[in-house]
C-alpha cells in the first residue's frame, strides 16, 4: 500500500474513531472536507500512463483459483462490456486508489455495481431488497462504493442502448437518491437507522404507480416466485433418486459432484471428511439458537458449484443436508474467502480469517442477513488451508433482469439501488459528517455522473484489450451458455 492511502487510511480511521462528537460537530467536520476536497473534484478520472495492464492484473488474480475453471470465468467477462465490468473489481479498486477522498469512512460493500444488489428472504419471512454480494466488504471511503454502483449504471445504460442524456439522468438520479437517503438517515436516531429497511411489499405499493400494468403483473409473479425458490425447490432441480437416496446431479462444468470430480474412493473421502468438517466447525461461528438448528441437519451430498462472474473460478461448494427425512432439504453454499482487492489498496482485513470479514461485513450492511451465515478454514486435498464462509444457496431469491429495463425503469431501479447503499452506509459511518459534506444540492450528483462516464470510457478500453488478449490466445475463454 503506497504511503498516500495508508495516510487516507489514517484519517478516515481517525474520522471514525470519534464517534460521540454532537451533531453540530460532525456535521461541521463534513462541511470542512469540502475545502480540502470539493464536490466538483470527484468529476475527475485521470489514472496516467503508469496504469497497470487490465490483463496483466486480471492473470494475476486467476493464479491462484481453480485451472480449469478460469477459461469459464474469462467467458463470462467477455460477453459485454458490463459482465466484463463485474468481474472487473480489482481494476476499479486500483483506479479508486487515486481518486479525490473526504476522509470520511465506511463499511464498504467493495463491489456494489447494480446486479450485487437483489431481493431475498429475511429470518421473519418477508422478501427484503439489499446489497447481496460481501466477497470484498472492507471499511474504506465511502465514495467508492458510491462511484462503482455509478459507472455501473453508466456501463449497463450503455449495454441497453440508452442515449447519451438518459444515461446521464439515470447515474445522476441514483447519486441523488444516495444522497437524499443519507440526508434522511442524518436526522434519524440511530436504531431508526438500524431498523431501515427496503420491504419488497411496501416497495411494490411504491412501484405500483410507476409501472405499467404489463410492469405491475411481472413484478408480482416474480414476487411470488421468488418465494418458491428454497432448498425444496433446490431439491427438485437439483437432485435425483441413487440407490434409495438423493444425490446432486451434474451439470458440467458448473455442478459437478464430488463422486464425479474424484472417482476415487480415498480421495474422495478425504475430501467429503474436509467439507463436512468445516459444516461441523463453522456451527461455532452462529449464534447459540441457530447453531442448534443447523446441528439437526445431516449432510448427504456435495458438489461442486460455479457461481458469479469475478468469483468464478474460486472453490465453492454445495452441500445437501437433510432434517426430519427428505422432505426436510436444506442446501448450503461453502464459498472459498480470498483476500479482498480492496486490501491491496486500504491495508489488510482485521480479521485474520477472509471467510470471518465477509461475514461481519455483510451482517453490518444488510437489513437482515441469512440465519445460516458463517465462516470457517480448512485444509484442502492439496494441503493448503483456506478460508470459507458458508450460508443458505437460495433463499427466496430474486434478480432484477437489467437488460431488458427502458430508461425509466433502470433510473428507478438506480433510486432504490442508491438508497439502499445509502442505508448499509449510515450503520457504520459518520452520516451526519456525509450527509454535510454531500449537502443539498446537486454539486456530487453531477461530478460523480461525469466521472462514471470517463470511466464507462475506460471500461469500454479494458474490454477491447481483453477480448484482443482472447483472440490472440493469450487468454483461454470458455462459454457456458
């Protein structure tokens, strides 16, 4: 880390570090950081002619994941510019690192571009709408997350066939909405801001005025939907009868069980002896009265699971546990914990455990996190220890189809995404001195649409490069599809 961030680093921590300044404090402590930083600075996207090779970096990342599974990851990225764009985090995190900052800090979600966001069940069986993605959650300056969910509406804008205007007035309404949001929660008590949330079923009463009735309609059978998507649906799809019990099925490259992956007996065994394991170990990592449910389960199967775009090629597992008898499913993800690419940039995690930062990361910025959330290390077939984080694989689950939506539909899709960001933002940091330094004008709308466009432009450039490095074969690209 070079001595510029570890010096931000520094004064945002110091910035946190006060947590019982009065309001006239922070709020005068936000408003100071526009002398030193303006809003009008944040426009800027200049990263020089030392910027490292967009392809040299990503390399770097693949040499430790799975071989075989990173042509599969380069496939994924070289569908269009906006997949390219999420599995482009590191490259962004790089960019950021000389970027203008207010010193204010955060948990950051790290990798809060548009699809990390999404619908899913909360412990009280309400479907909830919030960030979804922790893999590179880290504390750092909160306009990072702000700019990545801003060229992330720039970029797909762009993937839509949006014009130059509506791109513009959808990035500036999702800045906006951030900042209303953080306004809001300013002058809101600080369990009223813990207790936000965006409820699916107030939202839809929301939504309802502003869609057309094709819009309404798909909206509820999606929402109704989305409640089916659970382990006993998991079970459905996934599995099939094996001499007298259910077993995960294949579908190669992206599930493949683990009695197919290693045919042989003993190291096969040695490594359903390590995953079960872990599911037994990382019990320890839930709360008391979860640790007991989850120890009613018995786990039956494993398999091999291709997730994401950036994560693609990282080791994740699932695993099919029963309770009562087989109508009683439960699936778990076991997810492998790499450091995250912000770290390279703000300094290493507290925790020394990857799996454990994601996890505390995500139960700080959701509304309400997977009750079966947790974290643990093993050693793997190859001897090398690594970190993992375990949770539900479907729980009520929803997406939004982003390339189907007309501008009017992505800039309220970017409101809500905005303000949601706003929220996970306003439980860790100062946001009275946030909301201050945003103030209630236009000023950081506008800098952060024009930065997002510079930065669409060098995403546009880091693509080219990349599907030149696929097609000279310097990269080896596998479709899915």
């Amino acid at each position: 880390m070079s001595q510029q961030a570890t010096a931000r680093r520094r004064r945002a921590h110091a910035t946190a570090s006060e947590p019982h300044l009065t309001p006239h404090d922070r709020a005068a402590l936000g408003r100071a950081a526009r002398s030193t930083v303006p809003r009008s600075s944040h426009a800027v996207f200049d990263p020089g002619p030392s910027r490292p090779d967009p392809v040299a970096s990503l390399e770097s990342q693949s040499a430790a994941r799975v071989p075989e599974l990173v042509p599969i990851r380069y496939g994924r990225m070289a569908v269009s510019p906006f997949t390219f764009y999420r599995g482009a985090a590191l490259l962004m995190a790089s960019d950021l690192s000389g970027t203008p900052l207010s010193g204010l800090v955060v948990q950051l979600c790290g990798d809060a571009h548009l699809s990390n966001f999404g619908v899913f069940g909360s412990p009280e069986r309400r479907l909830l709408f919030d960030l979804n993605d922790f893999d590179e959650t880290l504390p750092g300056p909160w306009e990072w997350d702000v700019k990545r969910l801003a060229a992330s509406m720039e970029v797909a804008g762009r993937d839509n066939g949006l014009a130059t205007k509506e791109r513009r007035s959808v990035v500036q309404a999702t800045v906006a909405a951030y900042r209303r949001a953080m306004r809001d929660f300013a002058g809101m008590r600080h369990l009223d801001v813990w207790y936000a949330r965006a409820d699916m079923a107030q939202l839809q009463a929301q939504l309802d005025s502003q869609l057309r009735p094709r819009g309404r309609r798909r909206l509820s059978q999606e929402m109704t939907k989305a409640r089916t998507r659970d382990s006993v649906q998991a079970m459905a799809k996934l599995t099939a009868e094996v001499d007298g019990g259910p077993r995960i099925v294949a579908d190669a490259p992206l599930i493949v069980p683990v009695t197919d992956l290693f045919p042989g007996e003993a190291e096969r065994s040695r490594l359903e002896e390590q995953i079960y394991g872990l599911l037994a170990g990382y019990r320890h990592s839930l709360q008391h009265d979860r640790r007991v449910l989850v120890e009613q389960y018995r786990p039956v199967d494993l398999a091999r699971k291709v997730v994401g775009v950036g994560s693609v090629g990282t080791r994740c597992w699932i695993a099919l546990l029963l309770g009562r008898d087989e109508q009683d499913p439960l699936f778990l993800q076991v997810k492998e914990a790499v450091p995250a690419v912000l770290e390279g940039f703000l300094g290493a995690s507290e925790f020394d455990n990857a799996g454990h930062r994601v996890v505390a990361g995500q139960r700080l910025m959701q509304a309400a996190s997977d009750i079966f959330l947790g974290w643990q290390s093993i050693e793997g077939p190859d001897g090398k220890t690594r970190d993992y984080y375990v949770r539900q694989l479907r729980d009520w689950k929803m997406s939004v189809e982003i390339g189907e939506m007309l501008p009017s539909g992505l800039r309220t899709y970017g409101q809500l995404c905005g303000w949601t960001l706003a929220r996970a933002h306003a439980r860790s940091g100062d946001r009275i001195a946030i909301a201050a330094y945003l103030g209630g004008g236009e000023a950081f709308d506008r800098a952060v649409a024009t930065f997002a466009q510079a930065y669409a432009d060098q995403n546009d450039r880091d693509y080219g490069r990349f599907v030149d490095a696929i097609a000279a074969g310097r990269l080896t690209a596998q479709s899915d599809l």
